[in-house]
C-alpha cells in the first residue's frame, strides 16, 4: 500500500516534538523504539541442524532460555554500522501494529523539506511505502550453541508431532560480519535484534526522482517469521524466557501463516489472534514434552512464565481456549482443521 501525495510550495500540518511523544508514549508497552531521535519502549513477544532424538544437553547449555534481555533505543546509522543485516529492506505489512504509525509520521511537511532537499520536482505527486529492515545483535557463542542444539531437537519433535510438513529449515549463529540481506530459508539465531523502519517515496512521474529516508527503530527482544511469499521466508529467533516455545511455534508459522494469508486476501480482515492462538497452543504441549524428554532444568515455569507474559497481549487473547480445544482433542486434529479454515479452528475453540 502506498500513499499518494502532491507537494505543494505552502507547508502546513507540521509535526510538534510534543505531539511525537504523545504518540511514543502510548506505545511504550510494546523493545526501545527510536522514531525520528525520540526514544521510548517496546515490548514484543519472545520465541528459539537438526540433530540426534533423544539427545540431552549438557549442563549449562540452558542459558539462552534464562538470559536477560535488555533492550535499548539506538539511531539508525549506529544499528548499521554496529549489527549484521539479517533482511534487506521489506515492505511493511499492512496489517502490521507499526503500519499506520510509521507512514502517519512521514507527513507533507517532512516530504516538501526532504524533496526540497535533493531538488527534485516540488509539484509533483509522491508515492510513500513504509519498510522494515532488521539488524541482529549476535548471541554469545557458547550461550548459541546450546540454542542451536535445541532447536534442531525442537525441529525433529515438531515433525514427528504433526504430519503433512515439508520444509527445511537451516539454523545459523548469527555472527558479527555475517550479511544475510539476501538469505532465504534460515532460522536465524541472535540475542536481540533491531529492526530500522523507513519510508521509500517515489515520484510518480518521474521514478528517477526517489529517495530513503529513516523514520526510526524497534529493539525487538524475541522472535520472529518474515513470510517473502508463498515459498520463501526468514526466521528470526531470539534468546530469552519464550526461546523454547520458539523452536516449535516459529516453524510453525512456515505453514500457518499460508492459510492466514490466504484468509486475509479472501475477507479483507487480520486474524493473526487465530494463527497464534493455534501455533503457540500446540507449541505448548510439545515444549511440554520436550521439557520432560531432556530434563530442562526449571523447563516448565519457563514456558509458563513466557505463555503468561503473551497473555498480557491482544493477539495471544484466544490462546487459552486454543490450548483448551488440542488439550481436549489433539494436536494433529487442531493443524488439520486451522489449515483447512482458520475460521472454522476459531469457531471450534469458542464451541469448547
């Protein structure tokens, strides 16, 4: 989606600092979030080769699920110059929380002072797309080795679990002079990560005429899919209390994020409450396995201490009624009817 726009000579509905912090202070409970050089706090969710079935890692090899995570805002340039890309630039969803806010900043003010700028053509209609390009902070090694274990155990669990899953995915240590702008298919493994989101404006009339301009930054303390299409996606996974979930719940998404899609192209409506009611309702019975399977220390107040904090959030709202339903029913049933219609898995769930 983009936003079409004509510069004109008298500038007017300029942007107050007070006004920006209104808006930054009514975020602040979703990781440190820069917009613009202001800073404040945003909260995201947390979430974690393939290896031998029923290995047991060694002692120690638990600190990614109990690191702390600090978070903090930081400018743009600094993010580029200190961090790894693990995306190139990627159009902002519409239906993602930061869509609206992120193209609301970029007002006719801040386009007629940029446009003026570069000399380009000031009469001219505008096209602005918001976009997102995400930064990894690299985990400590030995702190990532235990994580990458993990999650290939996680991985052959998930598959055993539920029939019907076809893609590979290929777990990666993020390390400092990685670039993964053009990368497909990995999960890649990170303490934190830093997200820059921008405005890409375009005359129409002249496409010559474009240019990038930073509109501020997220430090995203958990994990992530990033669907490209149909085929291809990244994964993002973070440390942190919701890593073991994250090992089951983000390849998940690989699947359920197609019928969410398709869903959404076919009502016009997000029902991302849906998808992760089921994925992290499901990912819960099987992290409980997991927990017992190779004796995590201290595995089970981890899960819940993570599933209590998404409770805090609206999307995870039906999270207790999906786990509930596959509680009652199993986990197979829950993938085959959500993949067949998200609506009629909602409809379920709500049944009892």
């Amino acid at each position: 989606m983009s936003r079409k726009r004509k510069i004109r000579e008298k500038r007017t509905g300029d942007v107050s600092r007070r006004s920006f912090l209104k808006w930054a202070l009514a975020t602040s409970t979703l990781g440190a979030l820069s917009i613009l050089g202001l800073a404040y706090s945003r909260q995201c969710t947390q979430y974690p080769q393939p290896g031998a079935e029923n290995r047991v890692l060694q002692t120690g090899s638990w600190d990614f699920a109990t690191l702390p995570i600090r978070v903090k805002a930081m400018k743009a340039e600094d993010i580029r110059m200190l961090y790894p890309p693990l995306t190139g630039p990627y159009r902002m969803s519409v239906y993602s929380p930061d869509f609206k806010s992120i193209e609301n900043r970029f007002t006719d003010t801040i386009l007629a002072r940029e446009v003026g700028k570069r000399g380009f053509d000031m009469g001219a209609h505008y096209d602005a797309y918001p976009y997102i390009q995400g930064f990894g902070v690299p985990l400590d090694t030995k702190v990532a080795e235990g994580y990458l274990k993990y999650a290939g155990i996680a991985y052959e669990h998930l598959h055993q679990r539920i029939k019907g899953l076809n893609e590979t995915v290929n777990f990666k240590i993020v390390r400092p002079s990685d670039n993964f702008k053009s990368s497909r298919g990995n999960g890649l493994i990170v303490e934190t990560w830093h997200d820059v989101f921008s405005i890409k404006a375009v005359n129409s009339e002249n496409p010559v005429q474009e240019f990038w301009l930073d509109m501020g930054t997220s430090h995203e303390n958990g994990s992530t899919l990033i669907p490209w299409d149909e085929y291809s996606w990244t994964m993002i996974l973070g440390a942190g209390i919701s890593s073991l979930d994250a090992a089951v719940s983000e390849p998940l998404h690989i699947y359920t994020s197609v019928a969410l899609r398709k869903y959404e192209s076919e009502t016009g409506l997000s029902q991302i409450e849906i998808e992760e009611a089921f994925v992290h309702g499901a990912a819960y019975f099987m992290v409980l396995e997991l927990i017992g399977k190779l004796h995590i220390p201290d595995g089970k107040a981890i899960l819940d201490q993570a599933h209590a904090k998404m409770s805090k959030y609206a999307e995870y709202s039906l999270l207790p009624k999906a786990k509930a339903w596959i509680g009652r029913n199993n986990i197979q049933k829950g993938f085959d009817l959500y993949m067949e219609s998200p609506r009629r898995f909602h409809e379920a769930i709500m049944k009892g």
